[in-house]
C-alpha cells in the first residue's frame, strides 16, 4: 500500500458538492487499492483499504454481482474522477454522505453492466501526522513560497520604477496621462493591501478558492517536499524526516529531481485537478445467473 499512500500525497485537493454539504477530497485509486481524505473545513476523515478488502466488501454490498475486485476499482475510480475534476459524474451514480460519531460514510450508487452497484466509504478521523502530511506542512510551504514570490514582484517592481525614471531623465514623457503611476514603496502597498484588501483576500468560504486557484502551487510544494525527502535518504542523513514521504515514493518521482518546479503565477487562477490515479486495467464484468430475484439483493 505505500504506493497508495504516496499516490495520494501527490494528488490535489477536490471541492464536491454533495447533496448534505460540501466538502474537499482527494482520493487515489490503483489495482492494490485506494486511500480517500475528505475534510469539512473542521475534521478531516480518511480511509485507505487493499484490494482484499474491496474484495470482501463488495460482496457483502452487492450479492448478485460478480466481478474481480480490479474491476470494481476501476468502477470507483470512473465514478469518483469525473466528480474530483468538478465534472458530472455519470447520470446513473447518486452520492450520499452520512457523519456517526467520529465516523464519515460515503455511499455511492451505480450500475455496472445493468446491475446495481453499491459501494460504501468507511472513513475514520485522521490521525495527527497524516493531518501535517497532508495539510499542515504543504500550507506552510505554500505560504513561504507566495511570499518569496512577493518579493521577487517587489524587486521587479522596483527596477521598473528606475526603468521609468531614466526615461523621465532623458525627456522622455507620456502620451497619456492615465498612465502615469507612483513609484512603489513596500511598506504603503503592505499597510493599504492588510486595511482593504486582506478581508476578501483571506476569505475561506467552504474551500472552493482554495482548490480553485491554488492547487497547482499546492502539487509543486509536495514535490519539492519528497524531493528533499529522497535526497536526504539518499545520502544518508540521519536527521531526515519521515513525515513527508511515505516509503517508496521513488517511483513516483519526476527523472530529474534537482530541477526547480515552476511557480505558478498570482494572478492566474489555476484549474488542474488531476485523475485519481494512474490507468487501470479494466477486466470484464460477468454477471451471476439470476434466479427470480425475490428482494434487491436476492
């Protein structure tokens, strides 16, 4: 399972409007299995099962249907895709999200070859490191990366402003007087943007502008974070983490891990969701013989 378990820290968040409420997810779905996260904005729940247990449980839910568990992953992953990229899912599949306790149930409903598909996720409260992994160290790094950023713009601002100003020295003038524009000063466009701006700026809603516009940003951050982590294994540092990376998560990184990830830009929303994994092959479905069902499950 540690190929789940890396799979998944790779993954973006979602935003999914279910019919109780929204919620952010991200899932990822192989043939050895699958790992789900979904948070409320309060708690965040997690499951992550093999493929024997999709195996049992898909017994247990559906009677008359007969299908290797690698099939029915791949009927997980085509309907929770769709549903993680903010597209419809397929018409025939209804999700229902139902909280007991410190318990979260995802209960989806489908057809796989014209028979009822039923499936349920069991998810439990996440545990305080997977919170970090997840959530906590990737929100730091993104914080510190949009404040380099920042800075970098400061610094450009600044040479353009002297840019302009030999210009001015030279005779140079505007054919148009809206153009023209103050020199920036750091600390008044800091003061003005906390007393005016900061407000919408820092307003989380129910998450959708998180996963709209910053996820791209939020891939590159545990990237370098496994980056670091591999490198650090690999040369044997003992002071390395174990908390960014699950083990085995070479196989999942890029050819060259030096190179620098490129920073998205501010201004642009990024809209990138990916899959829920990887291709899966897909093994027929057989039917089992029916004999005059007598209830939904007969």
């Amino acid at each position: 399972m540690e190929e789940v378990e890396h799979g998944l820290l790779m993954q973006p968040w979602a935003w999914l409007q279910l019919v109780e409420n929204s919620v952010l997810a991200k899932a990822y779905i192989t043939r050895h299995g699958y790992a789900l996260l979904v948070s409320d904005l309060h708690q965040v729940w997690h499951e992550q099962v093999d493929v024997g247990a999709v195996s049992q449980r898909a017994k247990e839910l559906n009677k008359r249907l007969t299908a290797p568990p690698e099939a029915l992953l791949c009927h997980l992953e085509d309907l929770l895709c769709p549903l993680l990229k903010n597209a419809p899912p397929p018409s025939e599949a209804t999700f229902s999200c139902e909280r007991v306790a410190e318990t979260l149930t995802l209960r989806v409903q489908s057809q796989i070859s014209g028979l009822p598909f039923y499936w349920n996720f069991h998810c439990n409260l996440a545990g305080p490191s997977l919170v970090s992994q997840h959530l906590i160290r990737p929100l730091m790094g993104m914080s510190l990366a949009l404040q380099c950023q920042v800075r970098e713009l400061a610094t450009l601002l600044h040479m353009k402003d002297a840019e302009l100003q030999d210009y001015r020295e030279s005779g140079a003038t505007l054919s148009r007087d809206r153009l023209k524009t103050e020199p920036f000063e750091d600390q008044s466009f800091l003061e003005q943007f906390m007393a005016e701006k900061l407000p919408e700026a820092c307003s989380v809603g129910n998450g959708r502008p998180f996963v709209t516009n910053l996820q791209s940003l939020y891939v590159a951050v545990t990237k370098q974070e496994i980056q670091k982590e591999r490198k650090h294994q690999g040369t044997g540092d003992p002071h390395a983490s174990s908390s960014t990376a699950p083990q085995g998560a070479e196989s999942h990184l890029p050819n060259h891990p030096e190179e620098p990830v490129p920073m998205p830009c501010l201004s642009v929303p990024e809209t990138e969701p990916t899959g829920t994994s990887g291709s899966v092959p897909r093994p027929r479905l057989s039917k089992a013989k029916r004999k005059k069902p007598t209830g939904l499950f007969s």
